[in-house]
C-alpha cells in the first residue's frame, strides 16, 4: 500500500451537469466557467469534455493560454478583462472575448492598435460594487465600443443569487436589463445559483460554474436535488488503526478525548494535501457504506476518526473525504467553508485520474 491521495474526475458526471445546465435555459447560450484550474478539477481535461458549452470562461490570460496550448479552439473569455496592452493584443491574436469593469480597460481598447477587433463584455456595477463600470461610464462607452470591437455585451455578476429571496437579486438583474434593451445589447448575468432559481436572469448568455462540477448552487439545498452529479471523488487509505483507552487524548493540543475505551483510525490525507485543517470533530469520512466521525485536529499528512462502532474497518481500507456518496457541500459545511474552496485548495500531492 502506498500513501496517497487521488482525486477521481468523473467527466461524464460533468457533461451529465452541463445538459442540466442546458435543460434549465434551453435558449441561452452558456459560458462554462473553468477558471482557477477548472475550480481545482484540472483546466485541460475538463476544458476539452466541455465541447458542448458555447464559450469557457477563464480569469487570467495565462489560463486562456493554456487552453490554446493545449490545443482548446472554443470561444474563451476573460472574466476579469485584461491587465496590459500587450495582454489585449494576445486577446485579439488568439481571440480571447474581454470583460472591460474599469476606465483603464477602455483607454487600452481606445489606445492599442489590434490585430483585429477582439469580442467584449462591458461589466456594469449593479450593486455587488466588485467589478464594473458605473452606468452612466457605461453608457458613454457603448457607442464607441460598438465601432471598435467584434461584438459587444453587458455582464453583471449577482452579490446574493444563492439566497433565492434577496431583493438584491430582483435590482441588480433589473439595472442589467434595463441597460441591455436601452443600448439593444446581449446581456449575461446568471451563474449557477440564478440559473436554477431565478429563469428571468438566463437573458442571452449564463455563466455556470460550481453546478457543473457537481457543488449545490443554492445555500441549504442538495446537489442532488438538482440532479448534478459529483464530478470529484477524493480518496485517501487508512494507515494505522490504534485502541486507546477511555480518557486517552488523540493528536495535537489533545483536543478529543477518549469517552469509552476506542478504535481510532488515522487516514492519510492532511491540510497538505487540501483537506481542511479548520474541519470540525464530527465531519463524517466515507468508509465502505460507512459514515464515520472525524475527531481530533488535522495535521498536515493525516486526520483521525473513530472506528469504535466500525470493527470492520482496518488498515489499507479505502476513505473518501467527499463527492460519491458523500458530498463536499456537507464536508464544507463543517469547515465554515464552502465547496469552491475545497475543490480549489487540493495540493499537488494529489494524483489526479480521469475517468472518461
Ligand atoms: C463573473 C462570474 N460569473 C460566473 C461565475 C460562476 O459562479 P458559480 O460558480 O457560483 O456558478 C463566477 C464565479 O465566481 C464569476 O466570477
């Protein structure tokens, strides 16, 4: 047996998302966002299973890079626009789409001579007060920007869609769609939570992201409650199963300790290799059919959990931390965290297979 962490990518439970993402707005078309490394599921390969997204949606130009690199042809856009001129030139040479959210941007597209006309997004700031530009910049924008790039659109970004009853949601979208009838623009606003629970934000273009890769868009729901399927499985082994008797601590600051004469078995994965060091004693750990409790603190190469009621279980058993049959929105929640950082914090400890 080998010390390991894998992390398991089921890319037909990623295609399986994105046709759940088409069947919740048929008619628009869909930006899959792949950025920070496909939120931690691997740029290339998840990139290239997304053939049937529209466009991918990355936010630096070294990852839309590395898509053309890797021989990724789609539609790419960068989310966060461009940095330099020289950045704005690669856009218009490999056909990058910009997100423009601040003045500096519009000078470089007013300034820089292109090899040709690059697609942009005006960012319009509708009340998250994150990225874009003001109404009233963006209005003056529009018209010189409709002669000077390919093809021109409105995007905003929702502060609050996971909460389903925000009035935050209602303003905000109605500020976008104001402004994309007043200027007759394509408009984009809808990441996944907005995409399941609110159909007036799809407009032309939706931006998924944590509901293809399996994560619950809505805060208090259940992935599977919307038929997505976890694309990552992460597993680790069992490596030492220890008997410590009634009062005995187990691991650093003694934190846990032992109620009853009991099983502990001790896992080999860690904060180094992305298992949350800040994960609460009872975070359950799949073995077999089995939910088991986490106990004790996290230390970087292992964690630690009672087997009392789980005789069968010994060393060399397999252990998943979280996707099949135990989902990483339950792990995050007893981290204070959320999915995205879980897939996002993985190490380059973890070996990655792919299963097509
Ligand atoms: C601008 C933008 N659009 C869409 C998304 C996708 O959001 P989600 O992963 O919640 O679907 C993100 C992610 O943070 C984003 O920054």
């Amino acid at each position: 047996m080998k010390r390991e962490v894998v992390a398991t990518i089921r890319l037909d439970a990623l295609r399986h998302n994105l046709r759940v993402v088409r069947r919740h707005c048929p008619r628009s078309r869909v930006i899959a966002m792949v950025k920070a490394n496909a939120y931690g599921h691997g740029l290339l390969p998840v990139s290239r299973a997304l053939g049937d997204a529209d466009a991918l949606g990355v936010a630096e130009i070294d990852e839309a890079m590395a898509l053309r690199a890797g021989g990724v042809v789609k539609p790419l856009v960068l989310i966060e626009g461009v940095c330099s001129a020289q950045e704005l030139r690669l856009a218009a040479e490999h056909g990058f789409a910009v997100v423009v959210h601040q003045r500096e941007q519009l000078d470089m597209l007013r300034r820089t001579s292109l090899p040709r006309p690059v697609d942009a997004w005006l960012k319009l700031e509708t009340g998250m007060h994150r990225l874009g530009l003001s109404e009233a910049v963006a209005d003056a924008a529009v018209g010189e920007l409709k002669g000077r790039v390919h093809a021109l659109g409105v995007m905003t970004h929702f502060a609050c869609a996971d909460e389903v009853a925000n009035p935050m949601n209602r303003a905000q979208l109605e500020r976008l769609a104001q402004f994309a009838r007043r200027h007759h623009l394509p408009g984009s606003a809808a990441n996944s939570a907005a995409i399941v629970a609110a159909p007036a934000s799809h407009l032309d273009t939706v931006r998924p992201g944590i509901m293809l890769y399996g994560g619950s868009p809505l805060a208090g729901k259940a992935a599977f409650e919307f038929d997505l399927q976890p694309v990552m499985t992460i597993a680790a082994r069992v490596i030492a199963v220890n008997d410590v008797p009634q009062g005995e601590s187990v691991g650093y600051g003694a934190t846990w300790h032992a109620p009853r004469d009991s099983r502990v078995g001790v896992i080999g994965i860690g904060y180094g290799d992305g298992y949350p060091r800040h994960a609460m004693p009872g975070t359950p750990v799949r073995i077999g059919t089995e939910l088991v409790p986490l106990i004790g603190r996290v230390s970087m190469d292992m964690i630690t959990v009672d087997l009392t009621a789980h005789p069968q279980v010994g060393v060399g058993d397999e252990a998943v931390l979280w996707g099949e049959d135990l989902s990483a929105d339950v792990v995050a929640r007893h981290a204070s965290t959320i999915s995205y950082e879980l897939f996002c914090r993985l190490t380059s400890r973890v070996r990655f297979d792919y299963q097509h």
